[in-house]
C-alpha cells in the first residue's frame, strides 16, 4: 500500500491541489521518480502510458519553481499539439494554488499568441519541437532561468522526426539544469541522446507486464481485409463499450470508417492531424467530458489522449510502428481500471503481429470472430444503449474549477498596472487574502484574474467601486473565450 503525498515533504499549496484533483496516493512512477526529482538528480523513466507520468513531474517541478521569478524555469518537450495542451492542464492544476503559469506552445495557432502570452510571466513552457526551436531562434521564449527539462514520450519524438530539433534545443538550453526523460519505451537513439546531455541520469523503470497484463485483456482475430468494416460492427455489439477508440493508419481510412459509423448512426467522431487545431482540440474536449462513445483516430491520437474509462480500444488496421502498439492499447485500463483490447490482423500480416508480440514480450491471445448467438444475445443491450445519451464524466479538474470565477478588468499594461497593484487591492478587500489570488494575466488593455476558494462574488462586488492605483476600471465575469 502506498503511503500518501504527504511523505515527499510538499507545500500545503500543491497537497491541497492533488487533493482536489482526487490524487490520493501516488502511483509506482510517481513513488520512485518523486524522491529522485526532489533532490534534483536527472532521470530516466520508463513507464507504461497511463501510470501517471505527467504528474511524476509537474509535481516536483510546481513544488520548486519560484513565483516571482517572470522567466520561464521549465522546459517539457511533447511530440504532438495534443499531448502538449494535457500537460500544460495538467501544470495548471497541480500548481493552481501556487500561481502558477503555464503556456503551450504548437504549431498551427497563431505565433503572436503564443508570442504575447510568453511576455506574462510564465514559469513553465509546453511544446512541440518545431514550434519551441521557433519561439527560441526568434527570442520569444527566454532560455536563461530554465532549471528543468522534460523529455516527454521521447520515443514518439524519434518517431515523428523530431530529434535533430531535439538537438538543436538542447544546445541553446544552459548546461546547469535538471534533465528528465519519460517514455513507454526507451530506443537506443533516445538513450544516447539523453546520455549525451544528462549528469549521470538515474535509471526508473516500471514493468510494462506488471501494469498491463492484468488490467488489459489483449486479443487479436485474423480478418480478411474486405471484413473488417462488418466484423467491427459485430465486435462493437457484443463488446458494447461506454467508451471505445478505433484505431486505422491513415487519415483517409479515419475518414471512411468514421462516416460509416456516423450513417448508423453511431455516437461518433473522429481526429486525425489532416483536421484544424482547434477542431483536434475541441473533438477531444468533447470525448473526455463523454459528449460520445466513439472516437476512429489515427496514432496522433494515441498520444495526449488522458480520457477516464475507456474500456475498449480496437486497431482496426494494425499500427505500423510497433511502440505504436503499446500507446494506443495503453489508453486503455488507465489508472488501475480493466480495458481489452482487440487488434484485427490480414491473412498476410501474422509476421507483423510476432513482431509486435516480440517488443512487447508476451503473446497476444488469438480469438475467433464474433458469432452469430454472441451478437444476437447482445443485440438488445446495445441497441438500449445506442438509444441512451452517453454518461458525462467530470473533468479531472472539476473540483478544483468550481471554487475559481475568473475576472476581467479592462485595464493592464497601458495603463502602467502590475500584478502587485492588483494583488495589493483585492487582498485588502475583508474577508480576502493574498491567497485567495490565483493566476494573473495582465494583457495591454485588459488583465484576468482567477478569484480562489469561492470568493468570486465577494470581490466582484467590492471592485465595482475600488481603484486600482487610482483608476476606476471595469470588472466583469470573464467570457472563457476571452480568457
């Protein structure tokens, strides 16, 4: 039995934090990189996705970045847009109590964006490779109070290319820092690169058997390829999943066994990185409050996707990468709950599977295709449930949300305003103090602000006749869209 956060020595700040977030006791990753983290030795993790890694290291870093400090003192690398907007939530959460600000920086949404949010004050920068090289060759992420790095799911970076940027950000960064390496699977390339650039890393890993080969249950079926499409349907009767991803190699493929769904009338949708950013965005936004049942992905999807309960993944077509294999079943009996996985191989693609059964080092169960009874018997269940609104799930952040109103004022730094100006009135205001403040962002006409502890109305109320160093502003419930 693990014991709870308490025994890492953390503030009170981010215990109350993970207590919020319903983190009650750390997982295996969490319990062996914490200590390590906390005396600021480098690391090098291996560990099945869906074990808690982000928070392995968010939380070391929330617990010693320094608020006042403007400039940006952790770097975490993300090989997909996705999985760098979880992280940076993930950040936000876990440091809610401490202020602290996190930014995402991704290709696809507008440079100057990024670009005005990096001149806050900013303690932590999550990205993709391209777009931080940019951010750093044009001077918009400064470099030099950067104390942590954090190389997350690097195997996917070799995968996607990304290494020489790897490289080239590595160089710019100073030598004196903290270099943490996360992945479900560690390369030998991975592992020179990081031995090139650590300090005598230490090596953690957690046993990819002990954490999937009981909570998920893997089964292959061999499908010629002109079935796949009718099998699918039979699977998805008798296995009859709250929540299930498909997974297909290509977009195009996507596209194809999404509309087929979509025609059944099937509750559906599907991403892949031929769609818009803030589609991608808003189509997982939507999965993980349970807004449907099914989501057909490519692999881009299989990272960043932090969705509780889903019980069944299926691979339509088989990945072509075999690391692939373990990050899309891993989306799968996350956090300690059971999943199954089903993986459709061709009559010709059997040396494919050993080669996946290999990496992963146990065999993949082979089961025959779904029969006529077994559908027939589930038939009703299903279409019960088809028939019924999927069950929305509550964001991991809820509890902590529903205490925080954000407020806009419509001044900032035109008009020569600080946070400190900020701070000092609202603190002043009876019945508030310095932390009941959350984050501040103060832009060139507008600042927002996140009122703590359910304090909103009281200071909303109070600041309608307050100055602010003197000026009167305006002060409403921030639009999220405006935030």
């Amino acid at each position: 039995m693990s014991k709870p956060f308490q025994q890492f020595n953390l503030s009170e700040e981010i215990i109350r934090a993970l207590g919020d977030l319903d983190y009650t006791e750390p997982t295996e990753i969490q319990e062996r990189v914490l200590p390590i983290a906390m005396q600021k030795q480098d690391i090098i993790a291996k560990s099945q996705t869906g074990s808690g890694k982000t928070a392995a290291f968010a939380i070391p870093i929330c617990e010693n970045v320094e608020w006042l400090e403007n400039k940006p003192q952790a770097l975490v690398l993300t090989p997909t847009r996705e999985l760098a907007v979880q992280v940076k939530e993930e950040f936000t959460n876990i440091g809610r109590y401490k202020r602290i600000k996190a930014t995402a920086l991704y290709g696809k949404q507008p440079f100057r964006y990024q670009q005005d949010e990096l001149k806050q004050k900013t303690h932590i920068a999550v990205g993709t490779p391209g777009r931080v090289l940019d951010h750093i060759e044009k001077g918009t992420l400064k470099l030099e109070k950067i104390k942590y790095l954090v190389l997350d799911e690097s195997d996917e970076m070799l995968n996607m290319g990304f290494l020489d940027q790897v490289e080239a950000i590595l160089s710019y960064l100073p030598k004196e820092r903290i270099t943490m390496l996360f992945s479900a699977t560690v390369p030998n390339e991975i592992k020179t690169l990081a031995l090139r650039h650590m300090k005598q890393p230490v090596d953690i890993e957690v046993e990819q058997q002990q954490q999937t080969a009981p909570q998920i249950e893997h089964v292959a079926m061999e499908v010629p390829e002109e079935e796949k499409f009718a099998v699918l349907k039979k699977a998805l009767i008798v296995e009859n999943p709250d929540s299930c991803i498909i997974f297909c190699r290509t977009k195009d493929r996507v596209d194809e066994v999404h509309d087929r769904l979509y025609d059944l009338e099937y509750s559906v949708d599907k991403l892949h990185g031929g769609m818009d950013q803030s589609t991608r965005l808003m189509v997982m936004d939507d999965y993980k409050r349970g807004e449907f049942r099914y989501l057909v992905a490519t692999d881009v999807a299989a990272r960043g996707i932090d969705v509780e309960n889903i019980s069944l993944v299926v691979n339509y077509d088989l990945p072509l990468e075999k690391e692939a294999y373990v990050h899309r079943t891993g989306r799968t009996g996350r956090a300690g709950l059971s999943g199954k996985a089903i993986t459709f191989v061709t009559p010709h693609e059997h040396n494919f599977l050993a080669g996946i059964e290999e990496f992963i080092q146990f065999e993949i169960a082979k089961t025959a295709l779904p029969t006529a009874e077994a559908v027939a018997a589930n038939q009703d269940a299903f279409e019960q449930k088809m028939d019924s609104k999927p069950v929305k799930k509550k964001s991991k952040s809820a509890k902590v949300d529903a205490q925080i109103t954000k407020l806009y004022f419509n001044g900032g730094k035109k008009k020569k305003l600080r946070a400190v100006d900020f701070v000092g009135t609202i603190a002043k205001i009876p019945g508030m103090t310095g932390d009941d403040i959350g984050i501040i962002t103060i832009l060139d006409t507008s600042t927002f602000i996140e009122i703590l502890n359910g304090k909103g109305n009281l200071v909303l109320k109070a600041m309608k006749t307050t100055p602010i160093k003197g000026k009167h502003l305006k002060v409403h419930i921030a639009n999220s869209k405006s935030f």
